[in-house]
C-alpha cells in the first residue's frame, strides 16, 4: 500500500485484480480432463493472461481438436472394419458353436456337504 493514495481505491484496485485471477483460475480448472495439456499451458504461463486471452485461446485450441476429431474420424470407421474382419473372432465363434453341440457332463464325486454322491455341495440342501 503506498501512503499517497487512499486506502479505499487501493483495496478496490486489489479486489478487481484478485476477481480477474479468480476468474481466471476458475475457467482453467473447469476445462475437461480432455484438455490436461492445455490447462497446463495455462497454468504454467509465465505472461500474465487475462479473461479474454483465455477466451480466445479456448476457442482455437477448440477449433484445433474438433478438426483432429474429424480426420480421425475417417480412419477410426475403417479401424472398426478391420476388427469386425478379425480372425479372432471366427475363431471364437467357432468354438462357442463346438461347445454347445456338446451336453454337459454330470458331476461325479460326492457332495461335500452331506456325502450323498447324487449332487455337489452348491447344490445341497442339508444345512
């Protein structure tokens, strides 16, 4: 605080700075986890910023992402082409088919509940 001016319009001086970095920091940390590299542009920026820089800044750094989304957007439809086609998953298919012609095998051994030798003890009804 300097003595030549009022101590009123020196704290109101200081409010508005502190309303600006608040505000600031405020739009900074509600950016989406999405944009982690950008919020610590920001936060690590040795100029200061202001409301509008950021502004302007979201706004470009929101045109950039949009416009890597739509050329990743081509590739990604053939990517799902590519797995639809997967060997692996005939092969799967293949076995699920095998399995169900089989009937299941029935339990051979005793109950460990009630040592009847009919059932196993997931399915005993002795307590």
């Amino acid at each position: 605080m300097i003595d030549s001016k009022s101590v009123v319009s020196q704290v109101q001086a200081l409010q508005v700075i502190i309303h600006n970095l608040l505000a600031e920091a405020a739009i900074i940390e509600k950016l989406p986890p999405i944009w982690r590299d950008f919020k610590n542009y920001l936060n690590h920026k040795h100029k200061e910023i202001t409301v509008e820089d950021i502004i302007v800044r979201l706004r470009i750094e929101e045109d950039n992402k949009a416009a890597e989304r739509r050329s990743k957007g081509n590739s990604t439809i053939n990517e799902a082409h590519i797995v639809e086609n997967n060997q692996n998953n005939s092969k799967k298919r293949k076995k699920a088919e095998q399995e169900s012609h089989q009937p299941k095998k029935k339990f051979k051994g005793k109950c460990f509940n009630c040592g009847k030798m009919v059932h196993k003890s997931t399915n005993c009804r002795a307590p």
